[in-house]
C-alpha cells in the first residue's frame, strides 16, 4: 500500500512534476492490464480445434463417444466376394454314394451346391538375366574387341524398369523409408538391394518425371480455373514449402522455400487465370482476375468468434455462408437465371448482417475482414466451375503431410523436387481414374508422359 501525499502542501510545480513522474507508471500499468486482459481472454475463452480454425485436424482431439447401447440390428442376407470369372483351376467334388443312406449317387442328378474360392499369391523371385559378352583378340589384327550387348540389356545398374518402377511407387506414394524397403524388398520378393542402390534409382527417376510434370505445368497454366494451397516441408533440416496447383486437366506440385508470392509469380508470370480460389493468406492473392475465398476456412473462424460470444454479426453471417454453400451443392439442376437472382440475394442479405456491429475480437476481425473483401465470397454461384471450397488443394496435400510426417523430410535439394514431380505426375493421373504404378511405368520408361484427359474435381 502506497501512502498518497498530503497534496494540500504541495505547490502547482510541485503537483505538476508529481503527475508527469507518475505517467510513465501509469503507461506501464495500462500495458500490464492489457496484457493480463489477453491472457485472460485465451485462458477463459473456448480453445481452439479444428472446428472452429484453421488448426489441422492431427492437433484436434476427438470426443469420447458415448456408450449408447445400440439396438440389435435386422439379420438380412450377407454380400459375399464376387467369384472370379476365369479362375486358374476349377475343382470339383462329387458325390460316390448318399451320405444319408448311402445309396449310389449317379453324376447326372448331381449340381453345384456352393462354390467358393481359395486364393493365393504364388511364391514371388526375381527373374534374373545374366549376360554374358564374348569377345577376345583377333587374329588378323590382335585388337582385342568385345560383343555388343543386346538391345535393352546394356551395362548399368542391374535393376530393371520394373523394379525401379516398383521402388519409386513404394516410396513416395506410400512413404516407406529406404531401410524398411529394402527390408520389404528382400522378405517379399527375395530381392537384395542396399539402401544406396534405392537412392540411385530415386536420382535417375528424377529426370523422366521431370519431363512429364513440363506437360503438366502447362495444362495448369491454362486453365481458367485454378485451386492452389500450400504446407511446410522439411529440406536439408530448414522449412520449405510445397505449393499444390490445381487445374481444369491437371495437378502440379512444387517444392520452394519461399511462402511468398514470388513463387507463383515466377511459376504463372504474366498469365493471370479467370479465377483463382485459395484461403486468405496474402501470398494467394492477386494472381487470378477473379478471387474465390474458401467459404469452409470462414465458416471456422465465424464458428469460433460466435463460440466467443459475438452473435450479432458472426452468427447470421455463419448462415449465409452455409446458405450460399447449399446453393453452390444444387447449381447443376439450377438456370443461369436462377443463380443470379441467388447471387443478388445473398448480396442483400450480407449487407444487412456487415451493419451489425460485432463483440469480441475475433467477431471484430472477422467483421473487418468481410467489409475489405465481401466481393470475393460468391464468385462460386454464377460460375460453375468454381468451387466454393479449397477443399480439393487440401486433399492433394493430404499425402504429403503423411510423407513429411514418416520420413521427417528431404534431406538433399534433388529429392525434395523428384518428390514434388512425382506427386504431380500421381496426382493427376488419379484425377483422371488412372493406374499409378502404371503411370509410373510409362514415365519412367520414357514413354508418352502422363496426359490430362479430364476435368480434375
């Protein structure tokens, strides 16, 4: 406790210096409050989940769920495996007499009364081609010369296009290390490779899928409607980031490490899509005429500043956009007309909720946010080929985030990009129902690279 002094005695000077000494204490004291006052705010406040934020789901913590006791379901008849329409051997066991009386039992009154199936895998080796070049020296002119190798059998490394294929699919798309397939490797197909014979085979994959993904940048750069997003990955122990673009026919993934705009300036250049739909980070801005905001990252951040008490705005704000995303699910079956009498009144309904004035911060923020960029919310509705989500970038990225997570990264540059060339290649080839292991067979073989055939969606 501070005694106050007697201010009675005190001259104007006197209270004067008194009162400009005890500013800086009262500065300092307001600083302190606000700082305590946010601390408060997030003890106090709801956490934030991936409901409610942009935190990915590996950092959510699911609920228990409740031990209901659930009624005993209807018995109805069982789906079994469909039977194989040409199995390699076909057994049949027939009856030699009744098992009941045992009377004779001819073969004519006999039909099939079940058939099932045994399956197997036979035993897996490696098929191995020794090739042996005979030469030596001639008589005429005592050079000494050797045979040539037949086509497709030149000296090199002794793994062929299968295995190199096999090896590549193993490890990038089911991200198992090179310890562990090299041990897979040898328990089922009795194939011994070292660790530094796989890491070869990854170097020279790197140029094959390299040329194919060329093919790719360019069906993405062309597209009129383009999806991107991005994640950190680790590269010679530092952050990178992979950049995914999605495209009308294609699928392109980049590794850089940079989270700026300058890396898709430097992929598009001057090409400026009709449309590009991203999140709000800033570096996702400005690359298309037209810009499409998630509207499941706003969803979010409205469900957490109306978990935090702001009801005035952020509440029938979350309606709106649940409304508009409910529209853009049915434009299919809906007329040209139709979508713009939508468009025109969700813009009317969004005017009257922007007037309310919000509570809480995270209301406030998200109100600021809505008044600098309301016209990039329902691009989506009269343009059909626009998704009203980026929830497609994130599925592409989704195995990624599996890969950075089991094998803690890249540990070279080139690996990062035959990485990124890879799942470019894999990415659109799912997209357009194709195999990819054997996408990756052609690739790698040098054959025609992997063509865009469809619509990605």
């Amino acid at each position: 406790m501070i005694d106050a002094p007697d201010l009675t005695k005190l001259s104007h000077a006197e209270k004067d210096a008194l009162i400009l000494a005890l500013l800086p204490q009262l500065a300092a004291a307001e600083a302190r409050i606000a700082t305590l006052e946010a601390r408060l705010a997030a003890l106090t406040g709801p956490a934030k989940t991936p409901d409610n934020s942009s935190k990915p789901p590996s950092q959510g913590q699911k609920p228990d769920r409740p031990a209901a006791d659930r009624p005993t379901r209807k018995s109805r008849p069982g789906v079994g495996r469909a039977l194989h329409p040409n199995p390699d051997r076909v057994v049949e066991a027939r009856l030699a007499a009744c098992p009941n009386c045992a009377a004779a039992f001819p073969d004519a009154l006999q039909t099939a009364q079940q058939v099932y199936e045994r399956i197997e895998l036979p035993p897996i080796k490696p098929d191995v081609t020794q090739i042996r070049l005979y030469g030596g020296r001639c008589s005429c002119c005592s050079v000494r010369v050797t045979a040539d190798a037949p086509t497709g059998l030149e000296r090199g490394s002794p793994f062929g296009p299968s295995i190199a294929a096999l090896v590549v699919y193993l490890h990038y798309a089911h991200a198992i290390g090179m310890e562990r397939l090299a041990m897979l490797m040898d328990e089922l197909f009795s194939l011994s490779i070292s660790e530094g014979a796989i890491s070869n085979i990854l170097a020279r994959a790197r140029e094959p899928l390299l040329a194919a993904t060329a093919a790719i940048e360019q069906a993405v750069l062309a597209s009129p409607v383009v999806c991107s997003d991005e994640t950190s990955v680790r590269v010679c122990g530092k952050n990178w980031w992979e950049w995914v673009f999605i495209g009308t026919l294609a699928v392109l993934h980049v590794i850089k490490p940079s989270r700026g705009k300058a890396v898709v300036t430097a992929l598009f250049g001057a090409i400026r899509p009709e449309v590009w739909v991203s999140d709000m980070l800033g570096s996702q801005r400005g690359h298309g005429v037209l810009w499409q905001v998630c509207l499941a990252h706003l969803l979010r951040d409205a469900k957490y500043a109306v978990e935090c008490g702001d009801t005035a705005f952020s509440t029938p704000f979350r309606r709106l956009l649940l409304r508009a995303m409910a529209i853009g699910r049915r434009r299919e079956a809906l007329k040209d007309t139709t979508l713009s009498q939508y468009l025109a009144d969700l813009d009317r309904r969004l005017d009257r909720i922007i007037a309310a004035i919000p509570v809480g911060e995270p209301g406030r923020r998200l109100h600021k946010r809505m008044l600098t960029n309301r016209a990039h919310l329902f691009v989506f509705v009269t343009n059909r080929a626009v998704p009203y989500t980026n929830n497609i970038s994130e599925r592409h990225l989704r195995p990624s985030v599996i890969f950075r997570k089991v094998t803690n990264g890249f540990r070279c540059e080139w690996g990062a990009e035959t990485y990124a060339a890879f799942r470019s290649v894999v990415s659109t080839a799912k997209a357009n129902g194709a195999s990819v292991l054997d996408t990756v067979r052609l690739v790698l073989a040098a054959k025609t690279p992997v063509e865009p055939m469809t619509r990605v969606g």
